[in-house]
C-alpha cells in the first residue's frame, strides 16, 4: 500500500473534530495549518467542514447527518446508512464556525465531486479510515498520513528515504486491507495457508527490519561524522517548519540550501561552514523543522538527524515572528528537542522575519523577549549582527594561550593559521611567540607536535 494521492484528486475538503480539549482557537490554527500542508501536496483546499464531538475515538468519527452532508460533497459516491443516533454525535458547529467562507464550497447548482479527497484535522484509526472512505465514495488522509507523505515526497538523501520510509511502513502496516477475494482467498487455492492480507502483512515486516538495519549502519557513519567535526564549534537552527531556517543558513553560510515557502523543504541535515570563514572553523547545520502532532514514528525515526542539534554547542531558535502563533510553535520545538535530550546546550531565540512587522510591533516583541534577536534573513546588516553573536559566543568557549615555535619547525605557523586565531605575533632573535585562541583539543595536539620537533 502506498499513501500516495493521485495526480487527478487535486481538491480537498478539510474536517475538524472539536473536542472538549480541542477546540476554539487551537482547531482554529491547527485547521489552517492542516490546510498549508494540504496545499504543499498540490491539493486546492475547496472548503472546511467541522463537527463537535466528545471524542475522535468513536468507530464513527462523524455523526450521520454530518456524514451525509459531506457526502452531498464529494458527489454522494458512497454509501452512508443508518439513522442518526443523538448519542452517536454532539452538536454541529454553526455556519459562522466554518474557517473558510462557505461560499468556497461549490454550491448544489455546480458539479458535483467537488471535493475528490477529504482530509481529517486529527489521527483516524484504520477501522475509521475505512468506515469514512466506504461512506463517502473518496481517498481519506488523516493528518499523520499527509504529513508523511510530504516527508516522502521531500526526502532526498539515502538517510532522509530510510528514515520516513521506516515511518511510512509504519503507519500503512496497521491500515493494508484484504483483496476483493475476500479472507478465505489462499494461496495456490490449497488449504488453510496464508491469505493475501497476512503474507502483505509479512512483507512489510520484512522490509521494515531490512530498512532498520540499513539505517543503523547508516547512522553509524553519521556518527562518526559527527564525532570528527566535535572539535570544532558548530551552530544548529532548530524550530517550526517554514520559520525560515534554510533562509538563514543560506545568509549565515553562503552557501545554496534551498529555502522554500512551503512546510517542510527540508529535510536533510545541511552542515555548513559560517561565513565569512573564521579561524577556527565554525559549523552551522540546518534541521529538519517540527509541526504540532507530529508523528512518533517519525521523531523516533529522525532521532539521529535531531542528534546535530544534540552534539551543538550553540541553538539558534528560529522562529516567524510575523505569525501570530509563533508562541505556540516554539513550545513544540522545546517539547521535541527535550524529547531528543537537548536540553543544556546555549541557546538563542531569534525572532525571523522582521521585515513583515512593524516598528511597534519589533518593540514589542523585544519587551517581551528582551534576551532575543529580531532579525531578517534578507537584511544584510540583521545577518551580520548574528554572524558576530555567533563568533562572539565562539570565542568565549576557546583557550588563549602563547606559543613559542622555532625557525627549525617548518609547516607549523601555517597549521596554526589554517586552524586557531592568531591574535599576537613576536617575531625573536630564535623564535616566534604566537599568542593563539583555539579549542582544548586543537591545543593539546599542537603541544604535542611541537614536542616532537
């Protein structure tokens, strides 16, 4: 089973189950957000519909009238039976609670299959997921299931494929169904074998265990990659999808990361080198962003990508200071990264996008966060200013120390040059005494070598 949607389902028609502990302005924006991530898959979002339950637990996750509205629809493709139990569903939501107008909706006297996918603001169970689809005639996605499919379709390196291909097997496994043969089919039409369903079953565990251990190694080799940049300072961006890390780390950097306004653009972890080039070497990496409710398989899964910002000695909190519920965001970014067990690296929030507010709006913010930078990726003079935060807190962590090389010792004044900050030079009547700045490491081993010379 693939979750793929096809090319021609191009119009979705959004659903949100408010509960006693999901509603009102938190479904307001979890909505919206659902309808960005709709729209990075290349769906057109026709409208909304939303329904108050006391729980998206029920086998019927819609009560029948409001099953049948939708139904009307996606063009009356499916089957919905039964009478409507007051026990089964709680109130409708009133016209004015739809988030988008409902004159987006196509009204009775246009085509009907005006809406060819629904997608539903929460996690369906596969009884649910299939309850829903037979009832209403179209694809369902719940939200895990369109967020993985952005992973899949945003992935590109081998480790980012295995990662979300490990979480997609994972949430397709529970939801593969049976052939039209129904249950009694078995193979070969001997017996009491396997039926189709059970040997699908297998074959995804199969793969699974094959894809887990493809990823150890894997991350074996990342490991010991990042084990060889430890010595150097290196720097993470972390925080929501589309708080414009990839901007930054292209400002900081120079470098070409691709930056995109869509959710999740990247996926791959990018290591850098700040710039302009400092001595020694500072490393900037760019991490996957977070979402709210995102999916367990797929944080446990990116668990070793999530270890830049775990091995970091410094973390840039990006966030969109020009969305409203930025305040939001940034406490899945704290839940997720203490999940991961980064919890006692520096850190700095950075409020990103300033060239969308206004001055009073800057001010205020800076009252709130006084320990905050404000800055704007497209602004030189904000890109700067970090870039000497960056150096700044560097430099603090490195060791001054005066070194005494010979004439006799070939080679050595350009190694320190190419690897620490000079910061004095006294050329003598026998010798150079060189006043450095470096990390304990790169220190002990220059001690070392000049011990030998």
């Amino acid at each position: 089973m693939q979750l793929t949607a096809k090319a021609s389902l191009t119009n979705a028609l959004l659903i949100s189950i408010c509960t006693p502990d999901f509603k009102g302005d938190e479904a307001t924006e979890s909505l919206a957000e659902l309808a960005r991530l709709v729209t990075t898959l290349g769906f057109k979002v026709v409208g909304t519909q939303s329904q108050k339950q006391s729980s998206t637990k029920k086998v019927n996750v819609l009560g029948l009238g409001k099953l049948a509205e939708i139904a009307h629809l996606t063009g009356n493709q499916g089957v919905v039976e039964g009478e409507e139990d007051e026990d089964q569903f709680e109130e409708m939501v009133d016209e004015s609670d739809f988030l988008i107008n409902r004159s987006d909706i196509p009204s009775d006297n246009l085509p009907f299959a005006c809406a060819d996918v629904v997608v539903f603001d929460c996690d369906l169970s596969p009884s649910q997921l299939r309850n829903v689809e037979n009832q209403l005639g179209v694809e369902v996605f719940d939200r895990t299931g369109i967020i993985i499919e952005i992973f899949s379709r945003h992935a590109r390196t081998k480790t980012a494929k295995l990662q979300v291909e490990i979480a997609r097997l994972n949430y397709v496994a529970p939801r593969l169904r049976e052939t039209s043969c129904g249950d009694k089919e078995r193979q070969m039409g001997k017996g009491a074998g396997e039926t189709t369903l059970e040997l699908n079953r297998r074959a995804v565990r199969d793969q699974l265990a094959e894809l887990k251990r493809e990823l150890a190694s894997v991350q074996h080799e990342m490991k010991g990659r990042r084990t060889q940049r430890s010595e150097l300072f290196c720097v993470a961006l972390v925080g929501y999808t589309n708080a414009g890390k990839s901007s930054m780390m292209r400002a900081i950097t120079g470098s070409d990361v691709e930056g995109e306004n869509k959710l999740f653009a990247t996926l791959d972890t990018t290591v850098r080198a700040l710039f302009p080039i400092t001595q020694p070497r500072i490393l900037v990496s760019d991490t996957v962003g977070f979402i709210k409710k995102l999916p367990h398989d797929l944080v446990a899964s990116f668990h070793s990508t999530l270890a830049e910002a775990q091995d970091a000695s410094l973390l840039l909190y990006v966030v969109d200071a020009s969305d409203p519920s930025f305040r939001a965001q940034l406490d899945v970014v704290h839940e997720v990264l203490n999940e991961v067990g980064v919890e006692d690296s520096k850190k700095l929030l950075v409020l990103n996008k300033s060239d969308q507010l206004s001055i009073e709006q800057q001010q205020a913010l800076m009252e709130e966060f006084p320990d905050a930078m404000i800055t704007s990726a497209r602004n030189p003079a904000d890109v700067s200013k970090l870039h000497k935060y960056i150096v700044q807190i560097a430099q603090e962590e490195m060791i001054e120390e005066e070194i005494i090389v010979p004439y006799t010792a070939k080679g050595i004044m350009g190694e320190i040059r190419s690897s620490m900050s000079v910061t004095k030079e006294d050329y003598e009547y026998e010798h150079i005494k060189v006043t450095v700045r470096s990390n304990a490491i790169d220190l002990a081993r220059l001690k070392k070598r000049m011990l030998s010379i």
